[in-house]
C-alpha cells in the first residue's frame, strides 16, 4: 500500500485558487493540496467565455490574464501566484513533494521545466483543441500545427516511458512534484488522440499516482 506523503509545514492563511475546473495546469495545484491535506477554496472561470480577461480579473487577479493562480491570503495581506508548478513548489515547500538533497530538488525541477516546455504544450494543445473548441473550428494555422504537436507529444510520452521503465516514479521512489506536474495532462493526453496503450509504463505509473493516499480526480 502507499504511504501517506509527509505534509508540508504549516501554511500560514487561506489559500483560494482561482481555476478552470477542466484545466489539467489548475488540477496539479488541487492534487498537491489534497496530497498533502491542504485545505484549498476554489474559484471557477470560464476561459471560454473570456472569463479571466475581464477589467476586474485582470486588474486585481493576474494582468496576463490566465489561469491558474494562487491567492494566498494572510497576514501580509492578499498575494496572488501565477503559473502553475510555481504555486505547487508553494505548497509543497519543507513536505515530501520537494526532496532535500540539493541534486534531487534540481531534478524535480528539470522534470517540471520539461513538462513546460515539451510536454504541456503538445499534449495539452492538442487535449484543448479536439475536446473543446473542436477540430472543426480549428484556425488553419492550428490545423497546420497538429501533426508537428503530436510527433513532439509522442516524444514526450515516450521519453517519459523509458525512464518509467526503469522507476516507479520520476525522481526516486516516491511521489515528488515532477509526477503531479507530469500526470495532470498525462492521464488524460487521449483526449488529445494519444493512445496511452502505447506506452505500458506510464500507464502503470497512473495507476501508482491513483492509488496514492489523499488523491483526488480531475473535475
């Protein structure tokens, strides 16, 4: 059976994240709360509807307009946190989820700026683009993009693979940062028309991550 993840320290105030319930970068922030038995409110926009480019969301929320953030409200007053594993390295601060060798904590890291910059921007475009706006109403440009994004998410995935191959999880032998970064859009990339049966170790990797204590499911 998993072991509990040891909890972070004690974190000062409410914390309330503003989300799109059906974004995969919102869901790592909730995952890592429940991870950790972090109480966490929520906040719903619709990015369909231009919901997070409002006067108001844009002047008191983020000025970039984007989702996720977290607002952490304590004695300092209102502070709000853009992008998505920053707010999770947050949370995760003195638990588990951050080694404390120094290597370990890079390679975390280095796995949670490869889901950024390979990942996330394949598998979960792709996701966006065939579940939401429908590729029907794809831009000739993103139509364009499509199959240059799938080979690089198919990259990603079978990078992820390899390694998985030869760990039970990204960064040692226990759940860290890097795995709740990697699932998020992983878990879902059929979505986007990846078929996860092609890659056998991630596949068992989901199940480990599912099968965590405190775990909760992507709205």
């Amino acid at each position: 059976m998993a072991e509990a993840v040891a909890v972070a320290g004690a974190v000062a105030g409410a914390l309330i994240l503003h989300e799109d319930p059906r974004s995969g970068n919102c869901y790592k922030i909730k995952l890592t709360a429940a991870l950790l038995g972090l109480p966490l409110a929520t906040r719903a926009y619709d990015i369909m509807k231009g919901d997070t480019r409002t006067t108001e969301f844009l002047s008191k929320v983020n000025p970039n307009g984007r989702i996720p953030v977290l607002q952490i409200d304590d004695a300092s007053g209102a502070r709000f946190l853009p992008e998505s594993n920053a707010a999770c390295w947050y949370l995760a601060h003195g638990s588990a989820l951050v080694p404390e060798d120094r290597f370990a904590q890079a390679d975390v890291l280095r796995w949670m700026f490869f889901e950024q910059y390979n990942h996330e921007p394949n598998v979960a475009t792709l996701r966006f683009w065939l579940r939401f706006v429908g590729e029907a109403n794809l831009s000739e440009q993103q139509r364009g993009q499509m199959m240059a994004k799938r080979m690089a998410g198919c990259a990603a995935l079978d990078l992820m693979d390899r390694h998985l191959a030869d760990h039970a999880f990204f960064c040692g032998d226990a759940v860290t940062l890097a795995d709740i970064a990697l699932f998020a859009y992983t878990h879902v990339a059929e979505e986007g028309g990846f078929g996860l049966g092609n890659y056998p170790h991630i596949v068992r990797w989901i199940a480990r991550m599912q099968a965590l204590p405190g775990f909760v499911k992507m709205d």
